[in-house]
C-alpha cells in the first residue's frame, strides 16, 4: 500500500454514494466498559444482529482487538469474517477510511485524521490512537493506496455524499472548536471538495437534539439518491428538536445540488424521545474524561442512522410506536430494497447507531 501525496480530485478519484454498490462492509466489535453497560455484553449482542442482517446483502468483515477475538469469532455466524484490527472503540464509520473510486475500476482509501469526536477539546475519550490506525489496516485489508490527512480531523458519520459532487454536512459539527479550528469554513470546503470530489456541499445547522458527535449529518439527514434527501422530523413544537430539523428543512428546501437540481425531501419520523434508566445508567463505568451515561439524560435516537446496503436497508428500531410508520417510509424511498429493523438500544446508549458502526468499501 502506498500512501499518495497527490488528492482524489486530481486522480480522478470521486467518493461514490452510499446507495451505489458495495464490495462489502467492515464493523468494529464493542468492549470498552466506560462506553457500553456490563462490560459491552447487551451491545455485542446487537453488533451481531446487525452484522448478521447485512450479511444477508453484502460481505461483512468484523474488526475486534486482540482479547475479544475469540468471544467474537463464537458469537457472529461463520459467514461474517473476524479478524484482529485493535481499536479504542467501535465507531469505524468515523474512524474507518473514506473509500474513493475512479471510471476504470481504481479504488482507494481517504484517511482523516481521527480525534475522538473534539480531541482534548471536547472528545469522547482518550487516548484514540489505535481507532486512527484503523482507515490504514483497511486500505491495506483492501490491498488499495490511500490519502493520509495528518492536518485534517473527520470523521466519517459528518459527512454524506450524492456521489455526483454533492455533500451535505453540518455547520455545528465541522465548525467545531474541537476539529479544525486553524481553518476557516471556505477552506474546510476546499479539503473536501479536492478529497471527495466535489463541487457543492450543502451546511445544515445541526444534527440530532443532544447528539455527543457534535451533530453528525448522519443521524439527521441522508441522500437517498442523488436529488433526493430525507430528513429527520418531529411535528411536536414543543421538542427542541423541531426547531432544529425545520430549520434544516428550510434549508434543504432553498439548496441546489452540484448538478443544478432542487432537492427532494422526505420526512423521517422520529421515536419519542428516550431517556436513559437508572440500570443502564449504573451499568457504565464511570471514568473521567469520557463521557458520561447519566440516568434521565435524553439520546439522539434516529431511524435516519440506516445502513443502505446491496438490496438491502438495516434500520435501528426502539420498540417505538413510530418502528412500523419508519419502516413503511423507507420502504417508499427504497421500493426495490428489503427493510430490515434490528432493535438497536443497546447501540443508541453508545452514542450512536447502526449507520455509525458500518463503513462500506464501494464496488470498484
Ligand atoms: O455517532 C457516531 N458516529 C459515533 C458516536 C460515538 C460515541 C462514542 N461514545
């Protein structure tokens, strides 16, 4: 694997939408006892749920450090590889490499710098040096060349593309004090628009009500496809979560994308808002500098947090009335995938969800 002093946008190289197909997808296995209750044990159950649902579509290898390799390799089914890839935690949508591909059959792998969602400014935990390995050990896995962006922190949950030179983002998570503080917006865009290959890119305000990441895009808004968009809702006025979407809906209503086109955009309903109990809340370790689970405190629980893949949606449900009503709307948007939904609470009390654990590897 060679690492390329060059960008993707002079190779030709583009970043391709989630909807577009895929040679498989990687997931990291959860453990860390300061993150997931009882030792990681409710939530590794999930990661294998959701591992084995998108197994149905696609290839899925399984990342787990070197003391939870044999816990893993008997808990997942014999279809889904495990292998060893250390890691601080299981998030590789964000600190898992950004694939980007080329007309003729190249394939190569963005890797941004990763700092735990703030550094020591405001982040998750620390240290995070194994999770900035990660995008590396992937490239090599793939066998592909990769970008290395040692000035650069993203993460890969901030960012969605249209794979046609759109990118949707939030302001309230790349602007962070926490990421990149030397650049200014202007130049933020320029790093993506040179390693993504982009011409538009598209600033929400801010992601999911309470969301740790600083408000990934990826828990509030995702391309459907290129000019279609869908968008996390809630009709309650009353929820400091309206204010927010409407005021992305606004937004996304008066954006046009790289190619010139007015958006779609589709509402996701939310669930009622899910707080944390006293038992998981008790389940945590609680550990300076990471951040803590307190009973009562709200979770950014959102249906848009979906893995599109071959053929197939993998949706979180919360044993919520709106599960079925958040079904039946993916399944509009995507009438030629299955819709599967795995409980995913386990996963929500985290941090994040289903979109935020997998990091797809495109089709060249
Ligand atoms: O949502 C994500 N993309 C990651 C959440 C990280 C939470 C760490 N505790």
């Amino acid at each position: 694997m060679k690492t390329l002093t060059s960008t993707p946008k002079q190779d030709g190289y583009r970043m391709p939408g989630e909807f577009e197909a895929h040679r498989g997808v990687y997931i990291l296995w959860p453990q860390r006892p300061d993150n997931w209750r009882n030792g990681g044990k409710p939530a590794q159950k999930q990661f294998v749920d959701v591992a084995t649902a998108i197994s149905e579509f696609e290839h899925v290898t399984v990342g787990v450090n070197d003391d939870q390799y044999e816990n893993a390799r008997n808990l997942l089914p014999d279809q889904v590889e495990v292998v060893e890839i250390s890691n601080n935690d299981s998030w590789i949508r964000d600190c898992g490499a950004t694939f980007v591909k080329n007309d003729q059959g190249g394939l190569r792998a963005v890797d941004w710098t990763f700092n735990a969602w703030g550094g020591l400014f405001d982040g998750l935990y620390f240290p995070w040096d194994k999770d900035d390995r990660v995008a590396q050990k992937m490239a090599e896995m793939e066998h592909v060349d990769r970008y290395r962006l040692n000035d650069f922190v993203l993460e890969g949950g901030s960012i969605h593309v249209d794979g046609e030179g759109t990118l949707i983002t939030t302001e309230e998570c790349l602007l962070s004090e926490g990421r990149n503080p030397q650049l200014s917006k202007e130049q933020i865009e320029e790093v993506l628009k040179e390693h993504l290959n982009l011409e538009k890119i598209i600033w929400l305000h801010k992601g999911i009500y309470l969301d740790e990441t600083n408000g990934h895009v990826d828990n509030i808004a995702n391309f459907v496809a290129p000019g279609h968009v869908v968008l996390a809702w809630t009709d309650d006025q009353n929820d400091p979560q309206y204010e927010i979407s409407r005021e992305n809906l606004e937004i996304l209503e008066q954006a046009t994308d790289a190619k010139g086109r007015k958006l779609k955009i589709t509402k996701l309903y939310l669930p009622k808002p899910i707080t944390i109990t006293k038992e998981e809340s008790e389940g945590v370790d609680a550990i300076e500098g990471v951040q803590p689970r307190t009973e009562g405190e709200r979770l950014a629980a959102s249906y848009v947090n979906y893995y599109t893949a071959n053929g197939g949606i993998v949706f979180p449900i919360f044993n919520d009335p709106n599960d079925e009503k958040a079904r039946e709307t993916l399944q509009s948007l995507y009438p030629d995938r299955k819709i599967v939904g795995v409980p995913a609470r386990e996963i929500l009390l985290g941090g994040g969800n289903i979109h935020c654990i997998t990091q797809q590897v495109p089709e060249a």
